[in-house]
C-alpha cells in the first residue's frame, strides 16, 4: 500500500452577533460539521492558505488573530493511505456574507457557542475547538 501526505489549513472564525453573544463559524459536508480548511498549494504559507481558504469555502473574510497548531490523522483512499496534517488558526469575522462553495461544500453557518463542541463531527477538530476555547480566553473573548 503506497503512503502519501497532505498539508491542509483552515481556520476556527469567531464573531459577535447582534446581542454580543459568540459563535463560530462552521461548515456542513455529507451531514458532517467542521471548520473551513483546505489543502496549502505548493510555497504557499500556512496562514495566507488558512485565510484563503475560509474565503473560498465561505465567502467570509476574517483576520487570524492566533494560531492553534496542528493536528494529524490517518485515512485512507482506494490503495492509497494518507498521512494527513492541517495547521489550524482563530480568526476573526472581518467582513462577508456567507456564500458556501457549491462544488465543496453544503452549507455553512454561524453556530452558538455554546452548540459546536456538539454539532462538530470529528474528534480532531473538538481538540482544535478545545485550543480555540483556550485562546478566546487569552484575549478576552470570553470569561474564563
């Protein structure tokens, strides 16, 4: 079996709605919830990739306020196993209305804070939820 990797970056977009309460942007594949994030093309830089990929997937535009590290897993496709790492960043809503890319992607939307940790599918990303929290304290966002 042939093994091969793959560098993706995304992002873990916050905002304030209209009553100063938190949510974070998510994105809806096959009934599965999870950050933005696609594959870094060749010399591209992590974070430029990270915030061009909220974009493409999203229609958002957002500012990377930290960044949240990396996680890496295992999957597999046809006689192909990949080694797969995404760098994830917190940013934050600078502007945009949400336009899911249709070819990718079937729905996107802010979620409440309080509801991700549960609508997310994948272990992985609620370990990066989990970082999020952590920095959104940091800086502020919410009480910790």
């Amino acid at each position: 079996m042939e093994t091969k990797w793959e560098f993706s970056a995304g992002g873990v977009v916050f905002r304030k709605d209209e009553n100063n309460n938190l949510e974070i942007l998510l994105i809806r594949v096959k009934n599965r919830w999870s950050f933005p994030k696609g594959n870094i093309e060749r010399g591209e830089p992590k974070d430029q990739a990270a915030l061009r990929e909220v974009k493409e997937e999203t229609g958002v535009d957002a500012e990377i306020v930290d960044y949240l590290g990396e996680v890496d897993y295992w999957y597999s496709m046809g006689l192909t196993r990949i080694h797969k790492f995404v760098y994830y960043y917190l940013m934050r809503y600078a502007g945009g209305d949400i336009v899911p890319q249709k070819e990718e992607i079937d729905e996107a939307k802010f979620i409440p804070f309080d509801k991700v940790e549960e609508t997310l599918s994948y272990e992985t990303d609620k370990e990066i939820f989990s970082r999020a929290v952590k920095s959104l304290k940091k800086i502020g966002e919410i009480n910790g």
